[in-house]
C-alpha cells in the first residue's frame, strides 16, 4: 500500500510538471495602436467613385489630357487643439510612362490618371502633398483628377478605347 501511495504521489508530481512545463510555453500578445487623431473621415469620402466620365481619343490627342475632374476628401469632427494640418498621400499602381501617374488598369491603353491639389499643382504617388490648414469642425480638402495620354501612344496615334479604372489608396498625416 505504501508503493502504492508513493507511486500514486510521484505521478501526480510527475502530472503537474508536465502541466507546468505546458503552461510556460503558451503566450499571450497583445497589440494596438494610441493615436491621436483630430478629424474622422467621413464615410463618402473613404471609399469614394469619381466619374471621369467619356474621353475622346481626339482630344487627348489634341490637348494631352481631358478637363480635371474635381473631388475631395471630407474630413469631420475636427479638433486644432494638438494638430492643426494635414497631407495627404495617395498611392496605386504606377504608370510605367508617365512616373507619379496611377496607371489604368484595363481597358484604354495610352493614357494614365494625373492627381492634382486644390491649387493645380501636380501630386505625385506616394508624395506627400503640401500640408492644408485644419480647420475646427469640417475640413474639406479639395483635389482633381484628368486622364492623361502617354507622350508615345500620343505621338504615336495609338491610344485606345475602352472602360477604364484605377484605385488610389490614400494616408493622411496630421501635423
């Protein structure tokens, strides 16, 4: 009875090892992110369609590129108390001919899409565009698109037609 009871003993002993030793090799991770952010996007604004609407080859030919197409990006309940402006950057596939440009993923060949600011000036993929004052409230940061004809497939004649589209992802950073 005494073997017994020590065999019972040290294979309880043996039991809880085996638990201990299971038990420190499991972890538990935990992640996240603080961030201070002073203006939510507003839900139009974040997954957003703008229409370029119908391109004539002509006049790319002609002029290079269509009439800008306006939109923006609204931001929201915003705060100037820690950061008081934004840039924005956006990024997509680039085009191989016209660098900075999002390439058009299929359908037109020839052409890419050119982003521009508030002011015309031109934005570059994954550039950050010039900082834009907060303001208290609703910001509304204002930009434009165009389509744009490749100087070869211009020059060339041998832009052509079809549907067209393009994504651009887009990082705001508060100052």
């Amino acid at each position: 009875m005494k073997n017994h009871l020590f065999l019972t003993a040290l294979f309880s002993i043996a039991s809880l090892f085996c638990l201990q030793a299971n038990a420190d090799d499991k972890e538990i991770d935990f992640f996240g992110t603080v961030v201070n952010r002073p203006c939510n996007i507003d839900s139009q604004s974040a997954d957003q369609l703008v229409d370029m609407g119908t391109v004539i080859i002509k006049t790319l030919y002609r002029y290079e590129h269509t009439t800008p197409v306006p939109f923006s990006i609204v931001l929201t309940d915003c705060k100037t108390n820690v950061f008081n402006a934004v840039t924005v950057t956006f990024s997509g596939a680039e085009d191989g001919e016209l660098p900075g440009k999002l390439a058009i993923n299929n359908g037109t060949n020839g052409a890419a899409i050119a982003l521009f600011d508030a002011k015309g000036t031109a934005i570059n993929l994954n550039q950050a565009t010039d900082a834009t004052a907060i303001q208290t409230g609703t910001t509304t940061l204002k930009f434009s698109a165009y389509v744009q004809g490749h100087p070869s497939a211009i020059k060339n004649r041998t832009i052509t037609e079809g549907e067209f589209s393009s994504v651009a992802n887009f990082v705001l950073a508060y100052q």
